[in-house]
C-alpha cells in the first residue's frame, strides 16, 4: 500500500484529491496539510512515497520545500500539482527534485497515472507543460554551446554518465564496469557537483556536452502525446533509442 500526502492551501481540493485518491487500490492518503510546516514536523515511521504538493507559495518557498523534502526523504517521490505553468516555475521545481509535475485542470485518470509514474522511477509532466519543458531544455544546450564549456570528465565519469542517461541503476552499473557500488556513487557525486546538478533530470539536459545523446532525458519522461518533429511524428521512447557505450 502506497502512502499519500497532500500539500494545499484550498480545503475542498485537498479534502476532494484524499477522497478520490483513496478508492485506487493500492494507494492510501494517510496525511493532509495546508502548508509544508505540518508536514515537518511529523515523526514518520516510515515516510510517504510521494507527496502530492500545491506550488502556490510565496517567492520561492516552494522550491525550498522540494529542496528540503527530498534533503529529509531522498526516497520520497514529488508531484507539483498547481496552477503555475511557466517555465521558470517548471524548470526550477524539477531541479529542487521534482518527479513530475501537472496542472489543477487535469483528469483524475490522468492524475493517477503521473502519481504511478513516478513511483515506478520515471518523470512526468502533463501535455500541456511539454513546450515548457523543452524550451528549457534547449535553453540549456545553447547555453552550453555558446560557452564552449569544458566539463574536464575522465573517461570512466564518461561511462558512467552514458549508462546513467541510459537507464542503468548504480548496482547495474557497477556490476557493468566491474566496480564496487560505492565507487559508483563517488562518480555519481563527482558528476552532479560538476554540472551543478541537484537531480539527474539536470544532469541529463547537459549531458550531450560529455558525448551523451542530448535526447536521453526524454525517455524517463512520460507524456501523452507525440513530440511534433520535422521528421514526423514521434513519442519521447522512440526518440531516444541508442544503447549505452
């Protein structure tokens, strides 16, 4: 059984969500808050696997709340669930440590299979965010290229880095490259700190600057609908097919 809990301000939506929430087998709501500082100060046994957070929140105490949920529950999975669909507000939320995030005027249905996601390991964002999320992404890469940056990785940072865009947990890796599992996770630490990263979407959206297909990020992404290409169209998985080196 999955725990649930709620993050929002408005009482019928968070009264609303713990009803509908709790008839999905496997899932129940076992708290609910109108702001994070409840949440705080609660002595879990155990944590929840994912909390259900509202963005509203003043400047930016909602990223220091992902910041500071995730400092205290690394295993915790995030939902934003919000009105605030800019891409500053998207961008910034992912890297504090979201795991996906979706807007107030999405499905139930929709709702569950984000909160599902998440909790298999994958990211999600609803449809409507998507353009967001990859003008974003490509804001980055420009970025990175206008920069001539040097990211001055060795060679087995390198590997390390392609097996982590695609898709290898630390103890695979390690098994892969016949290491032990805490040289794999000095390497991992070694890596974020040198992208300034806080989470391994962050990581991923620089990566092709290390020889990484900048598409990678994509295929932990799930949406609903197809990318629009040039070349047709395709979904975020068939983008991003090449095998780690």
């Amino acid at each position: 059984m999955y725990k649930i809990a709620i993050i929002e301000s408005e009482s019928i939506i968070r009264e609303g969500l713990s009803v509908l929430i709790s008839k999905e087998s496997g899932f129940t709501v076992d708290f609910q808050a109108s702001a994070p500082v409840a949440l705080f100060r609660q002595a879990w046994l155990t944590p929840p696997n994912v909390i259900l957070l509202d963005m509203m929140m003043p400047k930016n105490y909602g990223i220091e709340v992902i910041k500071e949920i995730k400092k205290r529950w690394q295993a915790t999975k995030i939902l934003i669930f919000t009105l605030k669909d800019t891409e500053e507000n998207i961008c910034a939320a992912f890297r504090a440590g979201a795991d996906g995030y979706i807007l107030k005027g999405t499905t139930l249905s929709e709702l569950i299979v984000a909160i599902k996601s998440i909790l298999a390991g994958q990211y999600y964002v609803c449809p409507e965010i998507l353009p967001q999320i990859i003008n974003g992404y490509l804001k980055v890469e420009k970025t990175c290229l206008g920069n001539n940056l040097n990211w001055n990785l060795t060679s087995r940072e390198t590997q390390l880095l392609k097996l982590i865009a695609a898709g290898y947990k630390n103890k695979e890796i390690a098994d892969s490259l016949c290491i032990s599992l805490k040289t794999v996770e000095t390497h991992r630490a070694t890596l974020m700190r040198k992208f300034n990263a806080h989470n391994v979407a962050t990581l991923l959206s620089v990566a092709n600057q290390a020889g990484v297909p900048p598409c990678q990020l994509c295929k932990n992404i799930i949406v609903n609908q197809p990318i629009e290409m040039c070349a047709g169209s395709v979904t975020p998985m068939e983008l991003c097919t090449m095998p780690p080196a």
